[in-house]
C-alpha cells in the first residue's frame, strides 16, 4: 500500500508543537538548576573523608540511577497528595522526579572529574594558603568541568530527551502536544517525523556549542 504523505495539516498547527517546545525548554532549565548542585555536592559528599557521608550520597546514587524515571515521575504526581497532602502542579512532580535521578548521574560525571586534577594543584593551592572551599572553586572545579565537558554534555541530552517522559502525567511538553496534533490530523507519521528532525536541530545546536565551548578552553589551555 502506497502512503501518501502530507505534511500540511500538520503544519497549520505547528504553532502547538512550537508551544510545546517550550514547555521542554521550561522543564529542562527547571530540572538543571536543581540537577547541577545537588550533582555536584553528591560529589563532594562522595569524596568526603566521613564514612557517613560517603554512604549517604552512594545509596543516594545508587537508588537514583536504578530508578526508572518515569516510575519517579508517576510517584511524584500521585503520592505527594497522599503524603503531603498537596497536590504538585505537572510540570512541579515532572521537574522534582527528572533532576533528583540526573542529580545522581551528574553526581559521578562530577566526581570523575574532580578526582582527574592532579593532585599538585590541590598542593599548588595549598602551598598558596587557600583555604578548602576557595580552593576548591577556583582551583580545582574550574579543570574539573573541562575535563567532564563530553560526559557533561552527554548527560545533559538524556535529562532533554527524559522530559519528554512528562507527557504520562499532561504536562503541555513537545511530545505531549504532538500527541494532540496526531489526534487532529490523523497524521502521527507527519507529526512525529517533524518531532524527530525538531529534536535532531535542538540536540545538534547544543552539541555544537559544546564543540566551540571545548575548542575555546583548548586554545586557552595553550597559551
């Protein structure tokens, strides 16, 4: 059987999937600013001299990593009325669920880059009477974050294409509305075609900027 496609209908509304890209937009930028700290003080909590707290953030890590996120997304929606007694907005349950489990992936990207400073530029700073957190940001965590940049940038596709995920619970994201525009026109192959290369520009964007941003601190690191 020949399909005849036809993009049109789909075009009209794609004022809808352009709504919903925003939504994305919205859930992503909520979900790192709560990923990235808490990420990097697992690290630090792992790296910590305290058995205490070494044990804390790796069952943290663990359970978080293990966790299927979209089970996490339903168990936010739907338990906190039960235990709280509120009950969180979509976009709330979907933002909390996504950055706790990317919080645990970051966590390791983190530590991994941490432990890759030498060691002579703990000394270095040391010798210079830093003390711990002022050595820390301005010493160590500045070569950490380029040494973890390709891992951080891989982690931070899979927190984007995670949110789409939030469409189980109606938060208006990009996948959520493309599921109503398939609904319109009857055309879910046009509408999830156009959704795929809509993915492919914003994924490609920001692994470009990574490239500039890695190429820049090697061309500073030469200096």
């Amino acid at each position: 059987m020949h399909y005849q496609w036809d993009f049109s209908q789909v075009f009209r509304l794609l004022p809808l999937l352009l709504e919903g890209l925003e939504g994305t937009l919205l859930l992503v930028a909520w979900s790192l600013l709560a990923a990235i700290p808490l990420g990097l003080l697992l690290a630090v909590l792992r790296l910590s001299p305290s058995a205490l707290l070494r044990a804390f953030a790796g069952i943290y890590v663990a359970f978080f990593r293990s966790a299927p996120a979209i089970v996490l997304i339903y168990w936010f929606f739907f338990a906190a009325p039960i235990l709280f007694a509120f009950s969180p907005a979509p976009l709330t349950s979907a933002a909390l669920a996504i950055s706790l489990q990317a919080a645990a992936f970051f966590c390791e990207v983190f530590r991994a880059g941490i432990q890759g400073v030498d060691r002579g530029q703990w000394e270095a700073a040391a010798a210079l009477n830093m003390r711990g957190w002022t050595r820390f940001r301005l010493i160590v965590l500045p070569q950490a974050l380029r040494h973890v940049m390709p891992a951080f940038m891989n982690r931070l596709i899979d927190l984007i294409k995670t949110t789409t995920l939030a469409s189980v619970i109606g938060f208006s994201e990009v996948v959520y509305n493309a599921g109503r525009i398939s609904s319109q026109t009857f055309r879910p192959l046009e509408t999830f075609t156009l959704l795929g290369g809509l993915f492919f520009v914003l994924l490609a964007m920001i692994g470009l900027a990574a490239r500039g941003l890695e190429r820049r601190w090697q061309q500073e690191a030469r200096r």
